[in-house]
C-alpha cells in the first residue's frame, strides 16, 4: 500500500499543473529575484552571481539555483486544491549554478551564471496563510498587504506574512536522454518538517529585510521584502543538506516602462549606428 507521502510526491506535478489551468487571476504579481544570502555572499552586490533563489544541497555538495525569470503572485479568491486552498504561486525559469566560468562544471569560487548552466521550470505553491506582527490592517489576503508589511523597510523581525504549507516541483528544461542532469537531486519538495498535521507555521515567511542584514546591505535599495523556507523531498521525512528557499520581491515593471526601455534600446542601437 502506498503512504501518504509517497502519493503525495507523485501527484504533485499534476495537481500543481491542473491548479495552474483553473487558477483565478493574481491579486498580487510581483517578481522573485536570488537573494545575496546574508553573510555569506562575496560582497553585498555579489558581481560573481553566486546569489541564489533555491538551494538543494545534496550528498555532491552545495546545489543552488539563480531566479532568472520567476514570479510570486497571490490570490485573494484560493485556488481550490485536495490539500488545501492555495493562495500564492510561485513560477518561472531557474538556472542551476554548476558551472564556473563557462567551463568547468562544479561550484567552485569562480562560479557565476553563465549560458552553460542548466535551465528548469520551478512551480510552488503555497497554502495556510497567516500573519505575524501589527503590520495588517485588513483580513488576509488583501490587495495592499505587501506594501503594508514592507512599511518603511526597517527591520522589523517580528512582521511576516507566512505559510506553513507547500510544494515545489523542478521539471528540466533540456532534453534528459540526450542532455544529462547536472543535479540529481529529488524534483518533488514540500515544506519541513515534513506533514501537514503538524507544520511549521512560519514553514515559509515573507518579511522586510530578510537575511539582509542592515550592517551588510545598508543602502536604501535593500529596503524591500524577502523570503525564505526550509524544503524537504516530498518523499522522505528527514534530510541531512541544506535545503531552502531564499529570494527577494521586486515590483513587475508596468507595461510602459517596459514599452520605454524597448524604445531607448533602439535609440542606442540608431545611435551607434550614425557613428
């Protein structure tokens, strides 16, 4: 007989994807960018791009993934889910950090994002929601709650918004068979420890500052939200590497910011071509 946790490690993908197709729209969209990891980053802008989203540490060694093109969004009305109702989803392109310097493959001091870092589509969600602090004014989800939990952008370690339920799942990119997966690790996660009967209810939280330490990070532009959560594979309760969820929130650029940036481009490209 299958346990519960094996079936929930083989119908994850599925009920990710079928949330997916019947999912309301996003009350909240913003984007997911790597974090600079605290006190360990190469310096507080880590110019070597050694910042990371995800990291899956694993028997090999250290396992991290920059966010190249990842999204949070949330939603007031839940997605509709067998293991509880969904309230935020976080999507996108990822890329694995095990090259260094285009060459050779292994983490190293040297190694960055490069072209030859494997891509994979990472897809979470996330379930019980629930705040921490004097932050929100409202019930929760409301359209505001983000900028209302950022304040002023001081650190404010007792404000959080956070879930204590949630999946994640890594589908590659590239063509297995013909491309061999750098990381082997397990591609279904969920939150640790492990179970839904008694989690963590700060399992994943969002709050200002996070791991951005004011006397590493003091520049205005660190004033902004952060995440992170512990994982574990969906399939085995105890796990002995690192494993979490670590990234910064940005607002997606409106739509004529992004038309202006097209345009300045070409204005670039016009201009150096009269030379």
């Amino acid at each position: 007989m299958y346990s519960v946790r094996t079936v929930h490690a083989c119908a994850a993908a599925a009920l990710l994807l079928a949330a997916t197709q019947a999912a309301p729209a996003a009350m909240i969209e913003v984007r997911a960018l790597s974090h600079p990891n605290g006190w360990q980053s190469a310096d507080p802008y880590a110019p070597d791009s050694r910042d990371y989203g995800l990291r899956l540490d694993d028997c090999f060694g250290v396992q991290t993934f920059a966010f190249q093109d990842v999204r949070l969004e949330l939603y007031q009305s839940p997605v509709p889910s067998v293991y509880g109702d969904v309230y935020a989803r976080l999507q996108g392109t990822i890329a694995h950090l095990q090259s260094s310097d285009g060459a050779t493959v292994g983490y190293t001091a040297g190694s960055g994002l490069d072209d030859l870092d494997q891509r994979w589509t990472m897809e979470a969600s996330f379930r019980a929601m629930g705040s921490t602090g004097t932050w929100s004014k409202d019930t929760l989800p409301y359209p505001q709650m983000l900028d209302d939990l950022l304040g002023d952008g001081s650190l404010q370690r007792a404000n959080r918004l956070s879930f204590s339920l949630f999946d994640m799942t890594l589908t590659p990119q590239f063509e297995e068979g013909v491309t061999s997966a750098v990381f082997t690790g397990p591609r279904v996660w969920d939150e640790t420890p492990g179970g839904d009967a008694g989690p963590d209810p700060e399992g994943f939280r969002i709050a200002p500052r996070y791991r951005l330490f004011p006397t590493r990070f003091p520049d205005p532009q660190w004033n902004v939200l952060a995440a992170g959560g512990w994982l574990e594979p969906a399939e085995d309760q105890s796990y002995d590497h690192v494993t979490t969820f670590l990234f910064t929130l940005a607002p997606v650029p409106e739509p004529a910011t992004l038309v202006w940036l097209s345009l300045g481009s070409v204005w670039m490209v016009l201009r150096r071509m009269r030379r």
